[in-house]
C-alpha cells in the first residue's frame, strides 16, 4: 500500500497503455494501428519463412494472353471447354479439375436458338430442314456437350457467393455440407452471404460437386485468409479448396469441431475447426474465428514465382504439353490474363494470381500443414498484456535507468522470440502489436516520469523500525527505503501468539528477582527465535508474545518461517527447562510449557495507536482467530496450533489435523493442525501412527463408531498418555450413546477464548 501511495501518479500514467491494449486485445475497442501493425509483422514472418519451392502435386492450367490471343476472347464457349476438359482427362490423364471459374449463363454462341426459332417458324414445314437440325443439336448444344464431358469425371466446379443487397442468384448451387440442426442451431460467428453466382442446371447435374471460390480480403485489402465454409440461409458450403480434398481423399463427412467444454445446448460458440470423418478415422482442419484458413503462402506467386507450375491453356488443348508434365496432376483452371481482373493483394505479392491463391490452399490441406489461430488466442493475449503491463508498471518504478532499459528492451526481445517459436514450432499465429507497444509506452511514460518528477526524499528507516525487526532486516529495508513506511495497508501475513503454560504457578514459588531474571531470558531467547526467522515482535503481553511474519519486508514464505520458528521455540524452551532444573530452580518442580496459535490471512498492518503512543501492529479478524487458536493447545494436550490456510503455506512439514473447530465468536468451520516434524525427517513408526489417526479422523466424522473406536483404542495402545487420543475416547465413547446426527459436519465449538 505505502508503495503505492508514494508512485500512484506514476502508476496510473502506465496503466493507461495497458488498459488501450487491452480493451484492444478483447475486440471491445479496435485500434487500427495496432490491427495494422499486426499484420505488418504477420506478413513479414509469413515472408520470412516461405519455402520458395515448387509443389509438383498441383498444376495451374492458365487462360493467359497468350491463350486468349489464340482462341479467342474469355469466356471461351463450351465445346472449347468440353475439348480443353477432354484433353485433360483423356490425353493428360490428370487425377482432378477444379474449376476457379463459374459458367452462370447458357451458350448461344453455337447458333442452335436461332436454327431452332426457324425450325417453329419459317421453316416449320422443311423436312429437310428438320432433320438436318435433329442431326446438328446435339453437337451445337454446346452446354450439353460441356455437361458430357464433364460427367461422372473427378470434376469440381467453381461458383461465387456476394453480400448484395438485392441477394441476386443465378445458378443451381450445390448441395450444402452441413445444415443448422448440425451445428445446434448455435449462432456460430462466420461470413454470411445474401446471393450468388453458380453454374447452369446442366452443368450443375453433370458434376454436382461445387465450391465456392470466394476469398477474405481484410481491412488493408490483403488477402491472408480464405473461407473454408460459408452460411448462405442457414446452410453451410464448402469451398472450393475443401471441395477439391474431399474429392481426392474419398468424400469424407464435413463435421463441425468445438472446444471440448463446450455443450450443445450453448447457442453462442466459436467454430474452431472442419472436422472430416470417415467411418473409422477423422482429420481435422484449423479455423479461424469466421470459418477461414489462414493461407500458408508458398512463394511470390504467379508463374515465374516458382511455387506450381502454370501451363496456358491454348498449349494443354493443342497438345503442345508434355504428357508427363500432367499426368496424375491436380489441374486448377483458373485466368492470370489482366483483363479479367482474377489479381488479389496478398501478404507476398500486391498483384497474386486467384488461382494461386486455392493452389496454396489446397497444398495446404494436402500437407496438412496450417497456420493455426487458435480461439483462445485474445485470451491469451490479454493475459500476456495484464502479466506484462502489471509487471513493468510496477518494477519500472523501482529501477534505475540502465537497468529499466535494459528490461524493457529484453521484455520485447523475448516476447518477439516466443511469438517467432510459436509460429515456427507449432504454426500458432498470435497478435504481437499490442503487448509491443504497450510495453514500448510504459517505458517511456516511467522514463519522461522520472525525469521530471523529483524522486521521493529517503526514509529513516532505522528509527522507524529499529525496534521491531532484527538489525540485519532493517540493513536490508535501508537498500531500498522508499519502500518501505508504517502507514497501514492489507496483506496477507501470518501471526503467532505465544503464551507460557505453568508461568502462574512458577511466580508463586519464585521471588520478583528471579521471577524477572527467567522471563527476561525466556523472552530473550524467544525473541531471538523469532527474528532469526525474520519474523517481527509486535507487543509482550505479561507472559505472552505477539509476533508477525511478511512486514514490513514481504516475504512469500511467511507462513513457513512461522511454523519453523514455533518449532525452534519449543526446543529453546525445553533447553531453558533443562537448565534451571539442573541450577539454581533445581529445588522446586520446574516445568514451563509453550502455547503457540498461528494463523494466517488477511490484516490491517501499520503504525497504529493514540497520540500518545503508537505501535507497529496488526490488526483484523485474522489476527483474533490466530489468539483463538493459542487457547486450543492446552485442550488438544500440544504446543502449537495452526490454522489450514498456515498448514497449506507451510507444506515443508507433516502435520496432524486435530480437529474442526468453531472460535468463539465465529461461525466458519476451521480445520486445526499441529506440526509434526519436517518433510522427510518424520520417523516410520510415527508415520504409522499418523496414517491410523487420519483413518480414524475420518470414521469418527463419518459417524461409524465400531470404526472409530477400533481406530483410537489402537492410538491409545501406541500412547495412552496422550491427551489428544484420550479426548477424541471419550467423544467416541458420548457419540456411541446417541444415534447419528444427520448433516452432521464433525466441529467443535468453543464459546471460550
């Protein structure tokens, strides 16, 4: 609190960077710069690490210049098609065609509407006339020969999907892939369109298996992702990349795939991946958050880029192209000629062929190689952006220059070093932007701060807390006194009341002089117990102790110098009962015992009191439950009691639960322990007997007396003069008298303190 009260302007100045980022990060307020740096850095590692070779699998048949010089303008008719498709299949042999064009309207360029007008009209009486056209139709439907040559070949078409308002469509589209009642009628994110472009009828019947060949451009006009799966009308289609590896590995189910704690009936949810099942396997493809691939680009693109080899399509169809150069290809036909304008901006490339853009898509699939944005990915970076931020606001403060240079500048190195390592190992894709420049802002806001703020005047440490911790604490506040003070703040810390058991009786037998000599040296050495373990001395009250751990230095392992100073303490003091019997008390019984209570929670600490006199203290409900706990230890018959949240703290010892109590006062249930000894120094036998009271810990509390009181007769056989074992007979013995107590949760309550 005191360190956040001297640097709250300094504090509040970077969190304002972090807050940005972050509102950024959960898509609750977009900052395009940041959008734009991401994809800045996005395309620079995709073109960092592009194989650059070429993909022998799938061959680009190309409407170039070159082809429309010598067939002729696009779109060609469809007898040229039907011969183009021909040659590919029969002559090259080629094992798929897909399609990167849509034919959306009939051909009329053969003259056949015009031959058969005449044949109903001027002509309707010419017998001659009419055979000879029956004879001619079924080569001058050019639509039907195009059907023919495509049907029952391994053949995919192409067709488009628009976000017109009007929702215009032409075409027979294919059949959808999945429907709404396969996802759950869920309102998956993912682009949504209003109309589309698709193949005549006929064609659409000759080869029913289409895909879209729409691509995502994003906010800079790039193209990065293409769309695996669209929603038109609350039915799903698939692209034609996935159409294309379906087709070529046996038509596989397309499946949705959610997170795995995601329910059914959640309408709400992400479509993280396309699961493709047969009966007996499965594969699963990547999504991002609208149902897209991320495209893994191979090259610059374009048939001097290297990465598929283009062959023009006037060439395939004349014959000119090695057989070789096809056979058992993947044939992607598609247009680069300027003209008709099939060019996107893609990360690699400002003008990237269409075509190129599925042929990268499709090596993908067949690679099974993604690059993978994962859907927790803006959880991610909202964690790293808290984690970072919180980190630098609050050690920037506390550095000099060079070293807070220094750690901002290895913060971005090592961010960026993960970030690569993600993308390189594991082909995972997460935004970087963000975390960068909010990392670069903090430093330079606690930089200017710095610079112009006066620093704050050194604390005089040893006078404020001299009396309170060890010398060597106080040496250590003094590196670094700014933060430090005693004004009150709340923390977890842990407290210890520490009262002598038999002192009463002892001061009846002992005059005020040597009364005052043995508690001298017992708080001496008690005191010393303490700070050797860090710990603060808060007050002496008569014959007891009240000390702290985790102020004024914090220190995580508080609850564990707690525990091993009880520890030592308790040894001390059979030293100094071993002393005196054998000096000068050797005539009277000398026999002083320790009660210690140690608890650990939330307190108030500080300088506290009157104007008269103050105290460096803590304060709270933790710290009345800690007092509670120091009067259970004459009842259970042992020297120290903690409560659970110590025990978890201080997992370096064994412990003994004793009980479930109820303190005076409270009406929580609170599990008690003492400790036993350190871990891995409890001796076999005693473990033995532990292992026996905790399976009798847990039949008395399940109220199964036989069980019980087999288990505490056992206990009393080790050690009947132990008063824990000779409680716990008794309680077995009332409880076997009454019958069980439903929802009975095993505590005991005290109304005493």
């Amino acid at each position: 609190m005191s360190f956040l009260i001297r640097h709250w302007q300094r504090l509040l100045l970077s969190l304002v960077p972090l807050l940005l980022a972050l509102l950024h990060s959960l898509g609750i307020w977009q900052i395009d710069v940041l959008d734009r740096l991401d994809a800045m850095v996005y395309d620079a590692r995709l073109r960092a690490t592009m194989p650059n070779t070429l993909d022998t699998r799938i061959v680009i048949v190309d409407v170039d210049e070159k082809s429309l010089a010598e067939l002729g303008r696009w779109p060609w008719s469809r007898n040229k098609m039907a011969a183009l498709t021909q040659s590919l299949f029969d002559q090259y042999q080629i094992s798929l065609l897909g399609f990167d064009v849509v034919f959306a309207e009939a051909d009329v360029s053969s003259g056949l509407n015009q031959l058969q007008a005449l044949a109903q009209q001027a002509l309707s009486h010419d017998a001659g006339f009419l055979t000879h056209l029956a004879q001619l139709t079924p080569s001058l439907d050019y639509d039907a020969v195009f059907a023919k040559s495509l049907a029952d070949r391994p053949v995919v078409l192409g067709y488009y999907f628009s976000s017109e308002q009007q929702g215009r469509t032409n075409g027979v589209l294919p059949a959808p892939v999945m429907s709404a009642q396969d996802v759950f009628n869920r309102n998956v994110p993912m682009l949504d369109w209003s109309g589309y472009g698709a193949n005549i009828a006929p064609l659409a019947q000759a080869a029913p298996l289409a895909g879209f060949f729409n691509s995502r451009t994003d906010t800079d006009g790039v193209v990065r992702t293409l769309p695996l799966l669209v929603r038109y009308e609350g039915q799903y289609y698939e692209s034609l990349t996935l159409a294309m590896f379906r087709r070529l590995i046996g038509m596989p189910q397309v499946t949705p795939g959610w997170s795995s704690d995601l329910r059914q009936t959640e309408k709400n949810a992400e479509l993280q991946s396309v699961v493709l099942k047969w009966p007996d396997k499965s594969f699963t493809i990547p999504l991002d958050s609208t149902g897209g691939l991320l495209i893994p680009f191979r090259g610059k693109g374009g048939p001097q880029g290297g990465s598929f080899n283009y062959l023009s399509a006037s060439d395939v169809l004349s014959g000119r192209v090695p057989v070789a150069q096809l056979r058992g290809k993947i044939a992607l036909l598609g247009t680069t000629a300027p003209g008709i304008v099939d060019l996107r901006a893609t990360p690699v490339n400002a003008t990237y062929p269409g075509i190129e853009v599925q042929a990268n898509a499709l090596a993908s699939l067949l690679d099974r190689r993604f690059l993978i944005k994962p859907a927790h990915s803006k959880g991610y970076e909202a964690l790293l952006i808290i984690f970072v931020g919180l980190m630098l606001t609050l050690s920037l403060p506390m550095l000099r220059a060079p070293v807070a240079v220094a750690l901002s500048l290895g913060v971005l190195v090592v961010l960026g070093g993960i970030h690569w390592w993600l993308y390189q190992a594991h082909s995972v894709v997460m935004g970087l932007a963000s975390v960068w420049l909010m990392a670069a802002a903090i430093f330079i806001l606690n930089v200017g701060y710095g610079y112009l703020v006066a620093s704050r005047s050194r604390r005089d440490l040893i006078a404020l807390f001299g009396t309170y911790v060890p010398p060597e604490v106080v040496r250590e506040m003094v590196k670094d006194p700014d933060n430090y003070s005693m004004r009150a703040r709340s923390d977890e810390l842990t407290v210890m009341f520490c009262d002598m058991r038999g002192f009463t009786e002892m001061s009846e037998k002992l005059a005020p002089l040597q009364l005052q000599q043995l508690l001298n040296h017992v708080f001496s050495e008690l005191t010393q117990v303490i700070g050797a373990n860090r710990g603060t001395v808060d007050k002496y009250m008569g014959d007891c102790v009240m000390a702290f751990w985790g102020a004024p230095i914090v220190s995580p392992m508080h609850a564990q110098l707690a525990v091993k100073a009880a520890v030592e303490m308790t040894q001390a003091l059979s030293r100094i009962n071993q002393a005196y019997k054998a000096g000068e008390f050797s005539h009277i019984h000398f026999n002083i015992g320790w009660g210690i209570g140690i608890n650990t929670g939330q307190m108030y600490v500080g300088d506290m009191g009157s104007n008269i006199r103050r105290s460096y203290t803590v304060i709270g409900d933790a710290v009345n439950i800690g007092s509670r706990l120091e009067g259970l230890c004459k009842v259970y018959g042992v020297s120290t009691v903690v409560s659970e949240s110590t025990r978890i703290l201080a997992s370096n010892f064994v412990w003994q639960e004793l009980d479930l109590v109820r303190v005076k006062g409270k009406q929580q249930v609170i599990a008690i322990f003492t400790p036993l000894a350190a871990v891995g120094q409890l001796e076999a036998k005693k473990a033995r007997e532990l292992a026996v009271w905790d399976a009798f810990l847990t039949a008395y509390r399940e109220q199964d007396h036989d069980e019980a009181t087999t288990l505490i007769a056992q206990l009393l056989h080790i050690d009947n003069t132990k008063l824990l074992y000779q409680l716990y007979a008794q309680r077995v013995d009332v409880q076997r008298q009454h019958p069980k107590i439903p929802g009975w949760d095993g505590a005991t309550n005290f109304e005493t303190k």
